[in-house]
C-alpha cells in the first residue's frame, strides 16, 4: 500500500480512500475484475463511490504504471494488479482471465528489439481458448 501513496504522492495525486479500497480490492483479488465487478464489490462498504470514480482511478493506476489494462476484446477492460508483463490466457467463452504462471517468452521483447530496432516499451501477451470448466460444459 506504501507504493501507491508514494506514487500518488510523487505524482500531485490525492490519496483518498475511495482509491485505496479500489487498489486494495484489486489487489485482493486474482480474477483479474472489470470496473464494475470492483465497483459492486466496493458499494456496500463506501455506498457513495461512483462508476465513474473506479474507472478513473483504474485510469490513473494503469498511467502511473501501478496496475495493467487487459483487453479482454473490444472496449472490454480487465485489470491486473500484478504490473509487469506477464502473458494471461482469456476464455472466450466466460472471458475468465488468467495468469499463465509459467513465463516461457521472457525475452521475447528483447527479441523483437534485435528483429525490428524497436526500442520495446511494454508488451502483452494473450492467449484466447476456451478454459477447462467451458470445455467440460460444451
């Protein structure tokens, strides 16, 4: 929590507690939630936080490089409190979103450096299936 009110901070941010709860929520959580799974989750303990306010807030972490955006698909946002870059595999039938713990492409930006002359900033890397529960269902 240190680092996010430091980064706050460092960056003219007001540290409320309406953006800590968002953080923490996150934080706490491994399903990689969208805005308003974090919203839901935040409304019965702070009922005036807004939709809007979590959006934002998201908006900030993921500029001040505190949080990653997973596009799920189109305009779908997922959000990831694990900041470096790290591959995901997304169903495409729940749109379940998960870390592939193994990380057998860690130096596949440094390659794409030698290849193209890039200089890579970030990088991300989704794998789309189906997960095993949908599998099993179909």
């Amino acid at each position: 929590m240190n680092k996010l009110i430091e980064k706050l901070k460092d960056n003219d941010c007001k540290v409320t507690l309406q953006r800590i709860a968002i953080y923490e929520t996150l934080k706490d959580s491994n399903s990689h939630p969208n805005a308003e799974t974090i919203h839901k989750e935040l409304s019965p303990k702070y009922p005036t936080i807004s939709l809007a306010t979590v959006y934002k807030s998201l908006e900030l972490f993921v500029s001040l490089g505190l949080i990653q955006a997973i596009n799920v698909e189109e305009n779908s946002f997922r959000y990831d409190w694990k900041y470096k870059s790290h591959p995901h595999l997304i169903c495409s039938a729940c749109k379940k979103v998960e870390d592939l713990e193994i990380h057998p492409f860690s130096n596949l930006s440094h390659e794409a450096e030698i290849l193209t002359g890039y200089s890579i900033e970030k990088q991300q890397l989704n794998f789309y299936g189906s997960c095993p529960d949908c599998i099993e269902t179909s």
